[in-house]
C-alpha cells in the first residue's frame, strides 16, 4: 500500500495526524488518538459509516496494523470478515491477543474461530464461558480448547476447583465433553502439577455416574407434547410400544440433552427400541414442536432429530431447509444445515449436496457446500462426482417385500420415484391394505412402517434426483462404463430413473458410437431392441434431443410406447428452440422484450437454474440470471418493476426486458460462443413463463 493510501486509511479510522509517527514507532494506539465523536461518513471502500475493513488492515506496516486492530473499539471492526483475520494472527502471533480479547467479548463465536491457534489463558477462560452459555459458540469453542490442550486443561481445572460458582459451572459443562474429545492426557498433567487433591478431584469428577448428571432444575414437559398423536417407539423383539408414561420420560431426556452432551440414558433407550420407531417418535415430536410455533423454550427439539433420527430424517430434513431458505427463513435452514451435517451420513451429505448446487439463499448454499466439499476432498472426488456415490438404496436391494405373514405385497416405483404397492398376484392397489385379522401383526405393523418412511424417504429424494439428472443431460456430463453400471445399471433406485431415459455412447476418444436404453434384465438395448454392446472405454451421457438424429428419436419413441415406458422429465419430447442469425452473432435477445408474465412464473425460474441479482438499494430483485458456463458467464434477464426480496409475490405482474449476456467481469458477451444446448433451454425457460392475467 502507498504512503498516500496509508493515510486515506488512517483519515477513514479516525486517527488524529499527530499520532501517527508514535504508530509508526511501534507505540501502541491510545484513546485520545482517535477523534470522537466519529464522524458518519463513507470516503470509499475501506470503511461503512463507522464500521472498520479488515482487508487494507493487513497491508498496513506491522507496528501500525497491530496498533489499530489492538487500540481500536472492537465494536467498529466487520464482524463478518473474521477469516481475514487467520492470515493476520499467523503473522502477529501473541501481539494480536489484546485485540482478539476484545473483539471476543462482542463476537465470541468469530473471535475463537479467526483466533483457534493463539494460545491464551484469557482465551480460554472465553471458551469455557461461551461454550456452556452460547449454543453457537459450543463447537467454536469446544475446538480452541482442544488446539490448545496445556493451556485448555489448566484453565479449566483452576476454575473446576476454583471459589467462583460460575467458572465452576463452565468448566464442569465442558469436562466430560474435552476428556472425551482427546483432553485426557492434558488434565491428568495439569492435575498432577497442581496437586494431589486436584488429581483426586479430577478423577471424582470423570468417575460420576453419566445417568446422575441432571441440570439443577428439571425442566417441565412441554405443552406441545402429545402422546396420543405421536408414533410410539416399540421394544425389540417383541414390539411392545412404550406407555404414555416411558415417551414422557423419553421427551424429558431429549429436553436435558446438550447438542455435544447427550444424556447418557438415550443409549440405554437405543438399544432397547427398534431405530425406526424412534426416528418415527422423533420427527413426531419436532413436528409437534414446529406446530406450535417452534418455540425458542423447547429448541431441543430440532437437535433431538441427530439423536434418534435416522437416514429416513435426513431425508426429511433437506427438503425442508431448502423451502426454509427459499421462504427466508435462513437462520432455521442453516440450523437445519448443521444438523445435516452432524449425521454424518451418505443420505444427508445428498441432501447436503443438492443445498450446495441449488439453494438460492447465499448462506445456506456456502454452509452446506463447505461440508460436502470437505468430505469429497477427503474421498478424492469433485462435489459432482460425490453426489453419484450419496444415492441411497433405502433397502430395496434386499427386499421388495412388504410381508403380512399370509399375505405379502411387492413395492413398485413410477416415473416420478413415487412408491406403490402390487399384491400377489400383481395387481397395482390404490395404498397398502390394512391388516386382516389372520395376518401377523407385529409383521404387518413392520411392514407398515417400512412402507411409510419410504414414502416420506423418497419425497424428498426424488426432486433431488430427478433435478440432478436432467441438469445433467443439459450439460451433457458423461459417465464411464464403469461408473455408469455402477451408479445406474445396478443401484436399485435410479435404475428406475435411468431405464426410463435415453442414453448417448460414445468411445473413448468421444467419438458417437451409438444411442441405448437400459432393458428390464440390465442388458442395453439399441434403436430396433436389438443388444447393445458399448465398447470397453466407452462413455454415457443422457442425450439431449438437439443431439439425437430425427430417425434414432422416431425409433426410441416408438420403442418407449411399446413398452410404455413413461419418462421422469421431458427429454424424447422435449421442445428445442434455436436462436436467430442476429441474436447467434450478437449479445442481445429481445424477442421477449415488452411481455407481461405472472410473477409467479418469474418465481417458478428459481427452481430451474436461475438465481436472483439486480439487488437494488431499495431491496428489489430486478433482475434474474442463469449460468451459461463454469467461467462466470450468465444470461440476464431484466423485470420491471421488479420484485422485493422478502416479498416476492407483492407484485402479480412483471414485465420482462431485455436479455443480454454478460460474462464474469461484467462484460457483454457473445451467443455464439454458447452450446446450441443451453441456448435451447434459455429460450425454452422463457417461452414455458406463463402469461399475466388480470383477475376477472
């Protein structure tokens, strides 16, 4: 940074002229340096009103960065550019603390986060206090302790014996949580350089028994809690549901549970009921919770779907934080996120996956997409090719069966994933039956619930699936032989989805070499159902109708009638549109220009790819743009009046403008540098927007 811009910045903090020598000179900044009353303005980029950047801070001198960030009001920093502060800390080390303090007692949860790597009584102290008081600092805080364990365990242990009640409180919080979680060895050596009753009281501590770890006051049940209305967990082996009594008991264990402390009864509860009941018990309960207006009292209840849910609440769970963010409801959905992310499963790291590539709300998408990119860099994987792997089969390749004892019905998938039940002789039914009299009950009752949390399951995958493949036939993504047998010739569930699409082969130089659907036994089969056999290097894509030759449609068209195959999206029939001469060679489509389409329709794009901008200062969406390539280049389509952010709806009527292409840098770009593909579907989203009419 130049001397000139140096001084623009300490012009924009406030620092009086006559300081700045003493700063250069290493001096620390004193109150007086800086003039009060601060003046509201805003010069340029470095500074908001009277809120102070991070990014030039990092360029300033050394003495003069850390005199600043140490000296000035922790208030006036950008609380949400704490990552600038990593690189920042790395190169200050310990004479950065005084600062990270301060700014610690307004942003904890950022502070611990920027500064896990300096080490700090004074820190810890913060740590063990926020963690038992904060929820959102819990997982921050549990891990600045545990990157710094020496500092960590003696803190801890001082407090843990210590006069101050409340310092006693937060270190108890946290012990069994830090030994647990790799801080043994730590406080076993703390305890022995303090002294002999601190081992024996350390060693008290841990030995407690885990079911008399009670809070000092037990809360009440909570008057949403119905019994009556809830799915009751059953034992195992026999099925005996639990009383009104025992689901009471239950709710309370779940009420006293910290998200990283569960009560230690819930592994006894575990392993005594069949898991599906419990995750059935479970969403019961948080729904009833949601019901009553999700109440800030009973929060436990979201947390509790991590401690006896299972994939089947994973499945649940991504539906519903996407139509949260959608709704802006984005402090829920990312709750929900982080619940996701604690499940640590393959069905949730898919809910994950597809919040990362489509929700629309900035934060929501950022916080699931650093999950899922941590475990597909730790597989070795792109996000995209993770997603292949996250499909679950829910069980339906062991078993099809729903098995009343007597009787016994077979599970069926349509077009769209949506389950159905065929009895013996099969026949297609409208639901699964009731239980007759002669059939086994405690059978029946299993089958029954199989066959619901299959349905709720595949509710919510399959938007998810059926969106990630037709995006991927837009983009014509391809798949080995190998892979393209594994994740769709074999896996039970989207073999469902891929046998009802036409596939393009081509060889190992992307060569075509021929079109095939996957048959009823496996084998692939060509445009006169005749085998197909693909070449050993041979790669799949879902073809897109502008590649596929007019005869090979007529013949696959046919092919599909005959065996009434029904296709999960448009792709045989799907229209195509092309662009005209001047719009191919230029920047501009306005064939469009002028008409009025409803709102809702305008809406309706966000679920195709097309993302909100033209944020103006007024908080109006005025703009909607779709990505035409990985580089940044997107299609802009301009609204009049526009639409406002938490009100998408207020206005019924929109007219469309112009639309242009600009590529990341904000520069008009060219269609013909396009693919013919995502120009097609660009003009079919605008041609599918349905007309406004006026109410009558």
């Amino acid at each position: 940074m130049t001397p000139e811009w140096q001084a623009h910045f300490l012009d924009d903090v406030c620092v009086r002229p006559e300081a700045r020598e003493r700063l250069y000179a290493g001096e620390p900044l004193q109150a007086s340096d800086v003039i009060d009353p601060l003046p509201t303005r805003r010069r340029f980029s470095t500074i908001s009103g009277n809120l102070v950047s991070f990014y030039l801070l990092q360029d300033m001198p050394d003495p003069v960065a850390v005199a600043l960030w140490n000296g000035l009001d922790a208030s006036r920093w950008m609380a949400e550019q704490e990552g600038l502060l990593v690189p920042f800390f790395a190169r200050h080390g310990q004479a950065a603390v005084p600062g990270l303090l301060a700014f610690a007692q307004r942003r904890p949860v950022q502070a611990l986060r920027a500064g896990r790597w300096l080490d700090s009584a004074e820190l810890a102290a913060l740590a063990l206090k926020v963690r038992r008081g904060m929820k959102v600092a819990r997982q921050p805080a549990t891990d600045w302790l545990l990157t710094n364990p020496d500092t960590g365990a003696h803190v801890l242990l001082r407090q843990l014996f210590g006069a101050d009640e409340s310092a006693r409180e937060d270190a108890r919080a946290a012990l069994h949580v830090l030994a647990a979680g790799g801080l043994q060895e730590a406080l076993n050596q703390a305890a022995r350089e303090l002294g002999a009753a601190e081992q024996a009281g350390l060693t008290a501590a841990l030995n407690e028994d885990p079911l008399l770890r009670l809070p000092a006051r037990m809360p009440k049940l909570p008057t949403f809690f119905e019994p009556a209305k809830l799915h009751r967990p059953r034992l195992m082996g026999h099925g005996t549901a639990l009383s009104d009594e025992a689901m009471g008991h239950l709710v309370l264990m779940l009420a006293i549970c910290r998200p990283d402390q569960p009560y230690a009864g819930l592994d006894a509860v575990r392993a005594a009921c069949t898991p599906a009941s419990l995750a059935e018990f479970v969403w019961g309960l948080f729904e009833q919770w949601w019901a009553a207006g999700a109440p800030s009292k009973d929060a436990w209840a979201l947390p509790a779907l991590g401690l006896l849910g299972d994939d089947s609440t994973a499945h649940r769970l991504g539906p519903r934080a996407m139509r949260l963010a959608k709704e802006g409801a984005k402090a829920r959905a990312v709750a929900m996120v982080d619940l996701l992310s604690a499940f640590g499963s393959d069905a949730a790291l898919m809910h994950l996956s597809n919040l990362a590539e489509r929700c629309k709300a900035t934060q929501v998408r950022s916080r699931a997409a650093a999950q899922v990119d941590a475990v597909a860099q730790q597989r070795g994987l792109t996000r995209i090719e993770l997603a292949d792997r996250l499909v679950p089969t829910l069980g339906l390749e062991a078993s099809r069966t729903l098995d009343f004892g007597p009787r016994q019905f077979s599970i069926g998938l349509d077009e769209a994933l949506t389950p159905f039940v065929k009895d013996m002789n099969g026949a297609r039914l409208k639901d699964l039956p009731k239980p007759r009299q002669s059939d086994d009950a405690a059978m029946a009752q299993a089958a029954a619930l199989r066959f619901k949390q299959l349905k709720t399951e595949l509710k919510g995958l399959a938007k998810v699936q059926l969106a990630r493949l037709e995006q991927a036939m837009v983009v014509q993504r391809r798949w080995s032989l190998e892979d393209f047998q594994a994740f769709f010739v074999e896996h039970p569930l989207t073999r469902e989805l891929a046998a009802r699409l036409l596939w393009a082969v081509s060889d190992g130089s992307l060569q075509p070499v021929g079109f095939c659907r996957i048959a009823e036994d496996g084998t692939l089969a060509d445009a006169h159902d005749k085998l197909f056999e693909p070449p050993p290097a041979s790669q799949f894509a879902i073809v897109h109708p502008l590649r596929l030759p007019e005869a090979h449609r007529d013949a696959f068209l046919l092919q599909f009638a005959d065996y009434e195959i029904l296709q999960p999206f448009p792709q045989l029939n799907r229209e195509t549109f092309a662009l005209e001469p001047d719009e191919a060679q230029g920047s501009l489509i306005e064939r469009v220009n002028g008409r009025d389409v409803a709102t809702g329709a305008i809406i309706g794009l966000l679920d195709s790819g097309w993302l909100r901008g033209g944020d103006t200062d007024g908080g109006m969406v005025s703009r909607l743009d779709k990505p035409m390539d990985s580089a940044g280049l997107k299609a802009v389509l301009e609204l009049d009046p526009g639409m406002p952010i938490m009100r998408l709806s207020e206005y019924p009527r929109q007219t469309l403008g112009r639309v242009f292409l600009q590529d990341a840098q904000g520069q008009t770009g060219s269609f013909s540098a396009v693919d013919p593909i995502l120009c097609s579907e660009l003009l079919r989203d605008l041609n599918r927007l349905a007309p406004f009419k006026a109410a009558a």
